[in-house]
C-alpha cells in the first residue's frame, strides 16, 4: 500500500463539486468526449476540461484522441488506494472510540 500523503492529491482534485460531477459522470458513463461531458453542466466546455485537466494531474482520469474528439476515461486505481486510506483512518477511529468506551465503563 502506498503512503497515505500518496492520495493527497486525489482528494484536493476531488474537492470540487464540479470536478466531483466529472468522477461521477465517468464513473457510470464510462469514457466520454468533453461535449458529452458538457451537456446538461452549468459551466463551459473550457471550464470542463480545466476541470479534467486537474483530474488527470491527480491521476483520476487521462484522455485519448478519438477521430476528432477527445475522449476522457476515470483511472479507479488512485480512488482506490485513496479508499485505503480512508478506510484505515476509519478503523483507527473506530479503535479509538472502543479504548475511550472501556475507559469510561472501567471508572464506573
């Protein structure tokens, strides 16, 4: 596993809400041209490939000439890691809250 300040990155990236419509977009659209990525957002076609542009710098998503398109696909890979991370965040959380727990019942 990769060291947590690995994913910083994927969650900067993923601090947007534009940017968090992108992932979603991708994620259940599969690969999409910025037009179609355009359709139906509330931002211009350059503020949508801004956005990606800083999906891919995070690794989130890369891009391919498709005749006169280009097409942008999600990398799930660092999403994963990034869950990881969460998830021994959360663990370690839950550990905490455990050894607070029989602390408190123990001076009961």
């Amino acid at each position: 596993m990769s060291r947590p300040a690995a994913s910083a990155p994927v969650f900067a990236a993923l601090g947007d809400p534009q940017r968090m419509m992108l992932v979603a977009r991708l994620s259940q659209k599969g690969p999409l041209s910025v037009t179609s990525l355009t359709e139906g957002a509330t931002i211009t076609r350059q503020a949508v490939t801004k956005h990606l542009r800083v999906l891919e710098a995070a690794g989130l998503a890369h891009s391919e000439k498709s005749g006169r398109e280009t097409v942008w696909a999600l990398d799930q890979r660092p999403l994963a890691r990034a869950r990881e991370h969460l998830d021994i965040i959360a663990r370690q959380w839950d550990e905490a809250i455990e050894r607070l727990r029989a602390f408190v019942e123990e001076g009961d």
